[in-house]
C-alpha cells in the first residue's frame, strides 16, 4: 500500500494546518492504515488525511451502519416519492428493507468498487458512511450523478466532524454541512436538506441531480428516456373572479383533446361569469363569497381529485397566459419526468415582451433569487400563475393550509419542495392588458412580505422548527 500526499478536494490546493498528528509508535502497519495527519484546508476549511493510501481502502472494523435515526430520515424522505429503482450503497440493509415495502426495487452494493455503471439507470441512490472513505469522493459523486435518472435524489449519510474522533478511524475525509454542501454543488447536486442531531448523530443530506451544467458536459451521457405512463385524466381549473369579457377565449384556446373535464371555480363575481361558464358548457363550482386567490385554488384542487383527476392543469381565466401550450405543460408529467411543471415568463424573455411591468420584472427576478438561495433550486420563477400538478402532489401536500391570498402560490411550491417533489419549467409568454388581472403595487408590497416569511418559516422548519403545513402526507396514494 503506497501513501501519497493528496490536496483538498474542494479547492484543490495544499495550504493546510494540522489538526491531527499521530504518534509514530501509534501508525498501524499494513494491511491496516489509519490516518498519520489530519490537516484543514486553510482556504475552505475542508478536513481531511494526508498521506493517503493511492487505491481504494476500506478497513474500518468500526464502521457504523445506518442509525435508526437516519434510517427514519431516508425513509420520510423517500415516501413522498413514486416507488422506483433503489441503489444502496454501504452498510444500510435495512434502509433496503424498509424501502422494499414501500414498493422499490432494490440493488445494493457493500461498496462502491461494485455499483452498476448504467447511465440514467437509479431514481434515487442511498450512500450510507461511504463518502468518507472514497479517495477522491468529488469525481466519485460525479458518477453516482450519472447513474441518476434526471431529477433523481441522493442521500447521504456520514459521520459528523467529531463523531468519531478525529483519527479513530480509517477516515480519508470529515464533512461538516457547509463542506458536504460545497462538494455536492461541485459535483452537480442541488441540495434539498441537511439534519445532525445535537447529541452526535450522523450527518444526513438529500440532495437532487440538478440541471445539466457546462463543466460536467465531459461525464454527461444522454439519459434513457422513460416509458410513457397509461393514459392520464386531464382536468383544467379556472380560478375566476369577474372574467365575463376574457373567459370564452381563454376557453376556446384550450387545444382540442387536451381537457377531460374544464372546471370553473367563481370566486363570487359580480359580472356575468357564472352565465358565460355555462353557455361553454364547463363544471362550476361557486363561492358564496369572495373568498381570495389562495381559497380559489383550494376549491379548484381540491373538486379536481374529487372528480379523479391524474394531472391538474390551473389556467387563469383572464387570457393573460396562453393555452395553447398545455401540452407541452403536461409532457413531462405524462412521462414520468416531473411531479409539478411551472409556465415560466422569465425564460427568453417572455415577460418584458408581453408587456409586464418593470418594477415587477424586476421584483420578480429578486424574490425568485432570493427562493433559489433559500431552498437550493434553479428555477426562473416562482409566481407563475400557469401550472400543472400531479395528483399525487397535490395529495402529497397539505396546500388546504396555505394562505387564501396571493402568497398561496409561493407556499405550494415550497411544500412541493419539502416533499422532494420533481418541479420543471417550461417557457411561456404572457399578455398584459385592462382587462387581464394584475396585483397592483400596494397589494404586490404585502404579497413580498408574505413570500419572505414563507422563506423564513420553511427555512426553520428545516433546521429543526417543524410546522405541519410543511409535513407531507405519507399515506398519500
């Protein structure tokens, strides 16, 4: 076994102070290796051994399995999502177990010298205390990311930086939160949650394969493309309040054969939309009384799963966005390659062409950077008023407790999130004109108010506060 001096592994360089030195007497001989000296990286502070075995080296009699802490984690993590192929990696038999009577088929490897090199092959990947051993645990992500489906999950377990001691065992690398998310982020992850308990235990991450970025071009490979799914119900919702003059079109517009079922939700209008609705033809469902935006879209969900829909597509009424591309809204949840898919007016430019306002281009772009940093994500909108969901997402989340008001449509995406939900984008364009509705500037100050302590709640429930809006259903079917 031949040792080498090794830089780290985030940043590449060698300035590093020792943290750990053992005495020589102490140094086992081969075939056993611990580590001679654990140094941190003076430019990130990334922790690990140097000198380090040149091969790959797993001689830890000590080493753990999965705790039933992290065990719980895994699987709350892993319920939400539809049963699909499981690899586990390293000491975590009964993950594997209890994943197997959720519905996943199931691969495990004792280490990664034995994972299947199929691209595109798992939907999600459990690594159970191997990272810390890997010799170059960053090229080693890469390659579990290409064995991901897109949008498929990791999770990660290791010991936290101190559990064990430094140098107790045959270690190379020691991953505090903020270095295990670097190192993802580097290696194409985006990164949905990160739990330690206090008293010791393993640090847990479950992290998405992101989008495909220009650096990994050289390791990516096409992805197998999934089988379409059966035949799918389609309901389209209308949240309408006083859209008497803009309803026929927006309806007219809905491509032939998209639509199972068109159904109208009247928020308590005062023109004459209820009258329009039905000379179309639609289902309506009426409100007593004005009730909100948010109250709307609980009414329109909630009588859409009630009339078996599989996929909900919401379309306001006020031909503000275009119907016509519903299908291509629906295909990615038709083929089994999302959970929830957003109309995006800020791709291409979209919005400032179709006459959006700049004070709110503008607050758009700032609220949506300030979601992405929050909760790890790439989208280019979060207020989008054009989507489409699953039925299965919609019963996953709890969205009867989000607000009845504007904010509604930032905290079901944000529950989506929670749930480890797959979301995608597509670019739409939009019309702006009199008779489209468009929150005016005094109501827009409150609805970014109410985005912000969206934010600040989802961002405590995460790091511990939990809050029950943001708990997904696990008995959803």
């Amino acid at each position: 076994m031949t040792l080498v001096e090794v830089g780290c592994e985030l940043c590449g360089v060698r300035h590093y102070r020792v943290r750990f030195r053992r005495a020589p007497e102490c140094v086992p001989t081969s075939p056993g290796w611990r580590p001679e000296r654990i140094v941190e990286c003076l430019r990130c502070g990334f922790l690990y051994a140097t000198p380090q075995p040149d091969e790959w080296v797993l001689l830890s009699p000590e080493g753990a399995a999965a705790s039933d802490a992290s065990i719980r984690e895994l699987l709350r993590a892993l319920r939400p999502q539809p049963p699909g192929r499981l690899l586990v990696v390293g000491p975590a038999a009964s993950v594997g177990e209890a994943a197997r009577r959720l519905g996943w088929s199931i691969e495990s490897v004792p280490d990664p010298r034995g994972m299947p090199r199929a691209a595109a092959r798992f939907d999600a990947i459990v690594l159970c205390h191997m990272l810390e051993y890997a010799p170059y645990p960053k090229a080693w992500l890469v390659t579990l990311r290409q064995a991901l489906t897109p949008n498929g999950l990791l999770y990660v377990v290791t010991p936290r930086i101190g559990r064990p001691p430094l140098g107790a065992t045959a270690q190379r690398s020691y991953y505090a939160r903020r270095t295990l998310t670097t190192l993802l982020e580097a290696a194409g992850f985006a990164l949905l949650s990160a739990r330690s308990s206090p008293w010791g235990g393993p640090l847990t991450v479950v992290a998405r394969r992101a989008r495909q970025m220009a650096f990994l071009n050289e390791w990516e490979t096409a992805p197998t493309p999934a089988p379409p799914r059966p035949s799918l119900k389609v309901v389209v919702v209308l949240p309408a309040y006083n859209a008497a003059r803009t309803l026929r079109q927006t309806v007219r517009d809905i491509p032939p054969g998209v639509a199972d079922e068109v159904i109208l939700v009247d928020d308590a209008s005062q023109d004459d939309t209820v009258a329009v609705a039905t000379q179309l033809g639609l289902t309506i469902v009426r409100h007593p009384r004005n009730r909100g935006y948010g109250a709307n879209q609980k009414t329109c969900f909630a009588t859409a799963l009630a009339h078996g829909a599989d996929l909900v597509v919401m379309v306001h009424p006020d031909y503000q966005y275009d119907p016509a591309v519903i299908p291509q809204l629906i295909a990615p949840i038709r083929e089994g390659q999302a959970d929830a898919v957003f109309g995006s007016r800020m791709m291409k430019g979209g919005a400032l062409e179709g006459g959006m306002p700049l004070w709110k281009h503008n607050a758009n772009i700032l609220l949506t950077a300030l979601m992405n940093v929050a909760f790890h994500t790439y989208l280019t909108e979060y207020h989008s008023g054009f989507r489409a969901y699953s039925a299965r997402a919609l019963r996953t989340v709890r969205f009867e407790q989000n607000s009845d008001n504007f904010v509604f449509d930032t905290e079901i995406i944000v529950q989506l999130l929670a749930a480890y939900q797959r979301l995608e984008e597509i670019p739409i364009r939009t019309r702006y004109f009199d008779e489209a509705s468009s929150i005016r500037f005094g109501p827009a100050v409150g609805y970014g108010v109410g985005i912000l302590w969206a934010v600040c709640r989802a961002c405590g429930h995460r790091w511990g506060w939990r809050q029950r809006w943001l708990t997904p259903r696990l008995d959803s079917p």
